[in-house]
C-alpha cells in the first residue's frame, strides 16, 4: 500500500497539480466534492457503515471504523485509504474513482490540520423537503391596494412584488387581452365577431364572459389537449415500414378521450386514475379504458424492460415531479429514494400486458378497435437488477409493490378486483353476440342463396345435354354442375349448424355469465358442446364432399390425350401418343395429392363423428377469454396519487397550467420536485393554487378561470422602457409585473393560418391523419399521425412535441421558420382564401377602390388590432404599387419549382396585391405571438 501511494504521490507531484504550500479551503474545495459524490451513501439518509460526510465534524468523528480522518496525517487517515483503494475497495464504490486532483486536494486539506468553520451548520433532513410535505391552503395575504374580494392570485402576486420594490404594470388593452385568451384557451385567434362582440360590450363582466364562452368551447378540449398529450408523452404507432415498433395502433382513441375529459371538466383525479388503472376502476365502461392508452403508449416490442423502465420514469415525473427513474442503478443521489423503491415502483405495473379489444361494427381488430391494457399474470415476480443490469437480476427476493418511504409510511394496500365477464370475456358484451349472430344468420341466407343459383345451372345444363349435337361437351357441364349443387347443399348444411351452435353458445354464455349464474347453465352448456360438434361433423362432412371432387377432377382424362387414364404409357396406340413423357409424373403426383387429402377429410369425419357423443360441456369461446381477476395493482397506486394525502400529484398539475398561460412555471423544473430542483417562485402561491384546485373537486375549469381573470393574466407584456425600474428590481419577471410574450405553439401556427381563413374543419376526434397530407388537410393540426419518426414537416419546423418526453416545449429561432411561412403552399393559398374573402365582404369593385378599409380588415384578421399610422401608410403605399408591378406582364416570372398551389392567384393585379400583403401580414411576428 505505502509503495502505491509513494507512486501516486510522485505523480502528482510531477504534474504541479496542487503544491504542498498552497491553503485547501474546506467550504469552497471539500465539501462540495463531498456532497456531489460520498452524501448519498454517508448523509442523513443513509450512513453506511455508520459514517456521514455531510459536515467536518461528522467527518471527523467517523463511523463503525473509527475516524475517517486524522488531522495532518493524511497517511493514516481510513478516508484516504478508501479514495485511494490502497486496501483493495475504492470509495465511492460507482462511477469514476476521484480523480487525482481531488485526492491530492482531500490530502492537502487533512495534512493541513482539517481545518473547517465551527458552526457548520448540519444539513436538514431530505425528507423534510418543501415538495414532501402536504400543501396546506395559506391565508391569502392582505396587501395595500388589493381589495380584499379580489383574484386571491393577485394578492400573493402583490405581496412578493412589494418585497421586491416592483410595482405592476398596466393592463393590456381589449384586443390583445381577447387574442391572448382565445389562443391560450382554445388554440386559435378570436373570429371579427367574437372580436366585435367583446369590444363593443360595456358591462363589467365583458371579459368573463368571454372566458366562459371559451371554457364551453369544444375547441378548448383540443387546445389543452394537446398540451397534456405533451406532458403524457402521446405517441402514436411507430415502426419500419408497417412493423409496429412502438406504441399501438389505434391509440388515438386515447387522444379523443383526453379531449373529451377536458370538455367535460372530467377531474384532474379522476383522469389521473382512469390512465392508470380503468381497466381496473372501470372494467366494463369501454370510453374510460381508452384511457389506459397512457400505458400502452409505452409498449416496446423488442424489450419489456425498456416498456417498463419508461413507465416507471414518465409516470413519476409526469404526475408526482420526482425522477424515481434516477434510482435504477443506485440509490438516488439526491432525494430520499432508495434503489429498492425503484423496483417496487416498478412492481405496480409488473403484470400488465395490452390487448386490442373488438369495437361494434368491425369484427376485425387488426383494422380498428380498443386498444387497452390488462393485467396478464399477477404472478410475474419483480427482482431488483443489481446496478440496474437486467442480466444480474436479485432472484432470493421478489419485490412487492410500494413507494418511498418518504411519500408513504407503511405496507401499501393493495386489493385484488374481481372483473366482470364482459371484461374478461368480450365475448359476452351484447353487441359481440348480435353482430356474431347476425354474421352467422347472413351466411344461411348467403349459402342458400348461393344453392339456388347452383339447382338452377343443373337444370340449364340437364336441359342442354338433352338437346346437345356433341354430348361430350354438355356432359362434362351437367357433371360438373351436379358436383357444385351438392356441394353448394352441403354449405346450406354447415351455414345452418353454425348458425344453431352460436345460438347456443350465445345462450350457455349468457347463463353461464349471470349474476348469479342460471339454474340451467350446465344444462345449455351441454347443448352448446353437441351444437359445436355437430357443426364440426358438418365441417367435416363439406371437407370431405370437397376432397372428393377434387379427387375425380385429379383423376379425369388428360386435357391432352381423352383416352388417358394412369398405369397408360405414352408408347401405347392412340390419342395418348401425344402425351409427352413429362406429363405423367406429374400426373400421377397429382392424383396422389388428392388422393391423400380424401383420405385426411374421411379421417377427419370419422373423428367428428364419433366425438359427436362424447357428453361434453365444452365449447369453444366468441373470443379471447383473459384473466377474471386483476391485481389491483395500479387501481392501489392510481387512488394515491389523486389522493390530497399525496403531497405532488395537485402541485405538479397547477405547474403544468401555470407554465402554459404564463410562458413560465412556478416550479422551473417541471419535472423534478425533489431536491435537485428549484423551489417555487411563490411558494404561497403554489400550496394556495394546489389545495384550492383539490377543493374544487380537481376542476381543470376552475383554475383555468382562475388564472386568466386575474389582474396579473391580463397586464400587458411590453414594460416601460430601458428606464423601467422594474427591469432592475425583477428583470426575469419571476414576480409578473408583465406579461410574458410568447411565441404560438407549432400547432396553433399552422392551425390559425386555415382559422383566420375561415377554412379550418371543426370536426372533432377520430383515426390519426397520414402526417403527409397536412399541406392538403383542413383538419386541426392535433389529429395527424405523432410519432418518432412520424411528425408533420412543417410542425416540426415549429418545434412541435418531442415525443419520447416533452414536459416542456423548446423555443427554437431558426431560418426554416421564416421560410415556411413565406414559402409553403399553405400560407400562400391561406392569403389568397383571405384576400378574396375580405373583398368580398367590403364588395370591392373594382379591388383598388377601398384600400384603406381593407388594410384595416386585413389587420383586424390577421393580428387581432388595427394598424398604427405609420402602417397603414405603408401597406397602402405597398397595394397601389404592388398592384401597378403585377400589372407588368412582362416583368413576371413564374416559379418553376416546389409544390404546386391549389388556389391560384388572382387575376386581377388589385386582388392580387391584396393577397400579397395578407401573405406579408401572415409573416409579420404579431401573427406568431401571443402578447
């Protein structure tokens, strides 16, 4: 050990990092390098070994081994012997081993006497964290100059604005203030009578009124919509070609059921659990089990650990704020999550698996249905992965299910759910066995119909044969019509076995699946079993009729000799002579074929017949019958996070929203709570919002309300100037004193182009839309296909939602943006529908004729105000000139690249000009902000 250590000190030495002389400062170099790599495994929480490195004094005292360090003996010191490995273990046992600097900085500082302050304080207990502790509803604070009635927000507002000597703007004036609260509720900019209509109310309650017309609007559902969809990380189907990778078809039934929770105000709770456990809340309500969509969403097909890892990372950080996924490994190295609580977080979700249920209409999920989760085995154990390697499970111990000790004390209850049959056996749900009996009935009447055409071709061709010159001919027609009549009667046959096997299976479900079950199930059980085998015997009896035919048809005369029959040669006298060699083998080979397959129908019959009579009970189901129990599992935890003894699940909701009107959170690290994160800009505030949302029965509505009428909602954005003293006192407007500007999501950009046209569809939900015609579709831009590698060009332009994680969308500046804009198909043929559109409302005849009105309208339209003086002028300088160049055929040059346009432009150089600055004003940053 002491020649390892003369050699690591004589490198050091050789490379000037720290001299012997130079003074080690405990606060600036040691106890930083402490807390970034020994505190989690020798801090308040857990002192392995009995020693803690959280304070000099800890350090000093040491653990079970006596002092970790002996001042101005670093070589006796164990803490060195420990960094150093010089007794075959190295301290900290994960991750890179300090580096040489770092020992050389701990030795220096022991050598110098470990010198620290005297009253170092001891660090606060990690579970004693503000994000740990259950909010509870402050007094709302009485501040000068707030009346006591008003928006509680307003008064936790003002009191931190007067702590900070800021002092709040004026408000936004009523054009901005209606655009900025129709794009934050709905996605898209007021129409001029919804504009017209605020502006010219003089009540005192104009403005609420128009929130609350918002709030109703089935736009709103999927404007916010789509920000959840953000936060849960919604993906539709991802793969290779049509190899289904990731996700699930058909998700978008989650999608549609997001926004119809939002419409209806459906609780923040109750959305929460329906996510994660309607099959378990709701077994039999097949619009809340689109809701499991959340969890499907994270199906991976070529590893189920990775499917479970990402369930375990994004359900914590979306609903509780925590990063459990940091814990996989190791213990976290922050908060007071412990390797363990890790897996058996994971445990909750252990035995679920997906299934893709049959919806009324389409018998065929591959093509649509419900696609849904469902606990397959509860049986399936839970081992911790020894550093998070999936190859080194713990196999001594499964683990059962529960959280951090820290957020829940004690066994965590979980109950089994007892399903009904319709949820473990769709087979029962009534519409299954009326479109199953239809189905059947509809091929009676197919097979019947299809006998008669058959009878009457045997009696055309008995007729022909008759009257026939050559008979040969009408013959072989009259036989081969016999052969297809009888087997068309056979079909009848089968049709009509199938059809009373469904009947009485239909009957033995029924009665089997009653609550409580019928007197005569057992009794319709053994009907349904002799229905199911007489179908059989009947299928066989087909099969066979089949076989045979062909057998005959194999063993007819060649089409090239008519003499020929197998054990003939080719050498013999005849027609035959003109068979070549070849054919015989392959003749024979076929006549053998079906010869055999006759063999197999008749073997088959024979074994159908004679099960026939066996007595038995057993019948084979509509459908997949899964498990009639779940683990309740996920129902335990689900209940827990929308419970208001959990201390997260509101705070996190309330950031989310607050994020999303504000431009930026109450808690900057949207998804870390936990001690690595910023605490609230407001703590007040965010404990006042968040018990105040789970009193109001988690009403989404409600606090939307809330936050856009208060007085900090509608400030204006811009400030005073340079010489704003707020700009000094506060200026990242953590205390909003303005509003922040920001720019449209990619969504309500490309959505507000077709609105502010008057050509935007309003139809709401259904199938995914193929990403490559968003430049044709007039459908909100919610509904097309989001995926990895699936995502609308121009959305993505516009930073739409990453969809591996996006709790919060990225803010990107770049060229393409402008030239999307400027160039796409769609904002050229949008000017063009908007152009022609105000003209016509201003009846312009000629187009030139009332130019300052349009410039007005134009305005109005497209950026919500009038234009100020200055650009009036210009855009009415702009149309007499713009329109005189377009009057110039020969100085026009047409495009003769990128796609072509489906609305050409106009004719007329006037209307043309029109469309060119409502083309400009769509381009102007008015258009892209929300102020």
């Amino acid at each position: 050990m002491k020649t390892m250590l003369a050699t690591l000190l004589g490198c050091l030495a050789l490379s000037g990092i720290l001299s012997a002389a130079e003074s080690v400062d405990y606060a600036r170099e040691v106890k930083p390098l402490f807390a970034k790599r020994c505190v989690a495994c020798h801090g308040v929480l857990k002192a392995k070994g009995g020693l803690r490195l959280d304070t000099a004094a800890r350090i000093k005292q040491g653990g079970d081994g006596g002092p970790a360090v002996v001042a101005g003996m670093s070589a006796e010191s164990l803490l060195i012997e420990a960094v150093t490995g010089a007794d075959g273990w190295r301290m900290p046992p994960e991750g890179e081993p300090l580096s040489a600097q770092e020992i050389t900085a701990l030795k220096a500082w022991i050598d110098q006497g470990a010198e620290s302050p005297t009253a170092e304080a001891e660090p606060e207990d990690p579970r004693r964290h503000w994000s740990f502790q259950r909010p509870t509803r402050p007094e709302v604070p009485a501040v000068e100059g707030i009346p006591l009635k008003s928006n509680p927000i307003d008064a936790f507002l003002a009191a931190q604005q007067k702590e900070r000597g800021v002092v709040p703007g004026p408000l936004a004036d009523k054009e901005t203030l209606i655009r900025r609260a129709s794009l934050d509720l709905t996605g898209l900019a007021p129409t001029p009578a919804e504009l017209h209509t605020y502006l010219e109310d003089p009540s005192a309650d104009a403005y609420e009124k128009v929130v609350d017309r918002l709030l109703a609007s089935p736009r709103y559902g999927e404007r916010w919509g789509r920000h959840w969809m953000d936060v849960w990380r919604y993906s539709d189907w991802d793969g290779y070609n049509a190899e289904i990778r990731e996700s699930q078809p058909h998700i978008w039934r989650w999608r549609d059921w997001i926004v119809e929770s939002l419409n209806k105000d459906k609780g923040y709770d109750r959305m929460v659990v329906e996510m994660i456990a309607a099959d378990e809340a709701a077994p039999d309500d097949p619009e809340a089990l689109r809701a499991t969509g959340y969890l499907v969403r994270n199906w991976y097909k070529f590893n189920r650990n990775v499917w479970l890892d990402n369930i375990v990372e994004h359900t914590s950080k979306a609903f509780l704020g925590l990063t459990i996924n940091c814990a996989r490994c190791h213990d976290h190295k922050y908060d007071p999550i412990a390797h363990e609580d890790y897996y058996k977080f994971r445990a909750f979700f252990e035995p679920h698996e997906i299934r893709t249920d049959r919806i009324a209409g389409q018998p065929d999920p591959l093509k649509d249905g419900l696609v849904r989760v469902y606990d397959k085995d509860p049986k399936t154990p839970t081992f911790l992965f020894e550093r998070g390697d999936e190859k080194r499970p713990v196999k001594e111990k499964a683990l059962d299910p529960g959280l951090p000790r820290v957020l829940s004390q004690g066994k965590f209850p979980v109950e089994a759910v007892n399903l009904p049959s319709q949820a473990y056996y769709p087979g029962t749900r009534p519409f299954v066995q009326e479109e199953t009996l239809a189905q059947a009935k509809a091929d009676v009447a197919t097979q019947r119909s299809a006998l008669a055409k058959a009878d009457r071709s045997l009696v055309d061709t008995t007729a022909l044969e008759a009257i026939a010159r050559d008979p040969k001919p009408a013959q072989e027609a009259s036989h081969k019509a016999a052969a297809a009549s009888a087997l068309a009667a056979r079909a009848v046959i089968l049709a009509r076995a199938n059809l009373t096997a469904v009947e009485a299976k239909i009957n033995a479900d029924r009665a089997k699946h009653a609550t409580p079950p019928a007197a005569d199930a057992p009794s319709l059980a053994l009907e349904a079993g002799r229905a199911e085998r007489t179908a059989a015997v009947a299928k066989a009896l087909f099969d066979l009729l089949t076989a045979e035919q062909a057998f005959d048809s194999a063993n007819q005369t060649s089409p090239v000799s008519p003499s020929f029959r197998p054990g003939k040669t080719p050498n013999e006298k005849g027609p035959e002579r003109t068979l070549k060699s070849v054919d015989l083998p392959a003749k024979q080979a076929a006549v053998a074929s079906a010869a055999k397959q006759r063999d197999e129908a008749r073997k088959a019959f024979d074994t159908a017949q004679d099960a026939l009579d066996n007595g038995s009970a057993v019948y084979a189901s509509l459908g997949t019958v899964y498990p009639s129990t779940s683990t309740g599992r996920r129902l335990a935890l689900a209940n827990w996070m929308a419970s208001k003894e959990n201390p997260l699940t509101a705070r996190v909701a309330v950031n989310h929203i607050w994020l999303r009107h504000f431009g930026t959170p109450l808690v900057e690290t949207v998804f870390d709570f936990g001690l690595n994160g910023k605490g609230p800009a407001n703590p007040a505030l965010m404990d006042w919002l968040a018990t105040s949302f789970m009193d109001s029965g988690w009403s989404m509505k409600q606090l939307h309300r809330l936050i856009v009428t208060s007085q900090a909602y509608r400030r204006q954005s811009s400030s005073a100037g340079p010489g704003d003293t707020n700009l000094a006192q506060d200026p990242e407007n953590r205390s909003l004193w303005r509003m922040n500007p920001r720019r449209m999501e990619a969504e309500a950009v490309r959505d507000n182009l077709l609105h502010t046209a008057g050509t935007l569809e309003d139809k709401l939900g259904g199938p995914d839309l193929d990403p490559n015609t968003d430049l044709a579709s007039k459908r909100r831009s919610l509904y097309f296909r989001h995926a990895k590698e699936k995502r609308v060009t121009f959305l993505k332009l516009f930073d739409s939602a990453n969809a591996t994680s996006c709790y919060r969308r990225s803010e990107s500046v770049v060229p393409q943006q402008a030239l999307a804009l400027a160039n796409s198909p769609i904002a050229f043929e949008q000017s063009r529908i908007l152009a022609a559109s105000i003209s016509r409302d201003l009846k312009s005849v000629p187009a030139g004729t009332d130019n300052p009105a349009f410039v007005t309208t134009a305005f109005q339209r497209v950026l919500g105000r009038a234009p100020v003086p200055e650009e009036r002028a210009a855009c009415e300088n702009y149309l007499t000139e713009q329109a005189g160049r377009l009057a110039d055929k020969g100085g026009l040059h047409p495009f003769t690249s990128g796609p072509a346009s489906t609305v050409k432009p106009a004719a007329d150089p006037a209307q043309r000009a029109r469309e060119s600055l409502v083309h400009v004003l769509f381009n102007h940053n008015d258009f892209v902000t929300i102020r």
